[in-house]
C-alpha cells in the first residue's frame, strides 16, 4: 500500500513541497492508525513527520550506555516497595510511568513545559480547524 505524505506545514516548507511514497505492509500501517487514534492524531502525514523528527532528535541525543533504548536503575527493596505502594493507591499507572515524571520535573525547565502546553493547544485548534 503507498502512502503518501506532503512535507509542507510546521516544517516551514513551501506550498509546493516534496510529495514522499512510501510502502508500509498491514501490519505496520494497523499499529499506526491504531497510535494515532489513541493519541488523537490527525492524519498519516502528520504523523510521519512527527516520527522523522522523533527519530532524528533520538539519534543526535543519544545518552551513552542507552543504546538498548532505556537507562537501566537499580533501587532497594524499600524504594520498591514505596513504588509499589504508590502505583496500589493509584498514584500513577506504573513504577516506570512514576519515575520519569520525576525526573522530567527536574530536568526540564517549567517555561519549556509551560510553552510545550501551549504548543499542544496550539496545534489541537489548528488542526481541529482543518476538520
């Protein structure tokens, strides 16, 4: 099955942009509908594009010693039983989903979560207008 995908848009292009094909077997073109439908996507393009740039950021902020695409961290039983007390009372989904939010807390300045907000609702309204 082709699909293709104009890259025009937020990536600043112009009007007459660069048409990609691409060939994607059923199962692949399932999972990603199946993504974008959970994460309120609107359509293949979009989604291709966001991907492209995801893959790219990944590859050029690489952490070394995470090439099997996570950071592995040992806690003590008491700190796992803490996790696991917390994900019980409904605190948070998982241990892991827990974790990172942590560290997201610290490590990312409050103005580029606050602007990453705005720039959701900003392309939410955007593409809301477009249906």
């Amino acid at each position: 099955m082709g699909l293709y995908g104009n890259l025009h848009g937020r990536m600043n292009m112009s009007d007459d942009g660069t048409k990609v094909t691409i060939r994607m077997g059923p199962e692949e073109i399932q999972a990603m509908e199946d993504f974008m439908a959970e994460n309120d996507i609107g359509n293949r393009s979009d989604f291709i594009r966001a991907a492209i740039m995801g893959y790219i950021a990944s590859q050029k902020t690489s952490i070394p010693g995470s090439e099997n695409g996570g950071i592995f961290v040992r806690f003590s039983d008491l700190h796992m039983d803490a996790l696991g007390n917390l994900v019980k009372s409904g605190m948070c989904l998982d241990a892991e989903e827990f974790i990172r939010r942590c560290v997201l807390e610290k490590i990312v300045p409050k103005n580029v979560e606050e602007e990453a907000f705005e720039n959701a609702f900003r392309l939410a309204q955007q593409s809301a207008a477009l249906k």
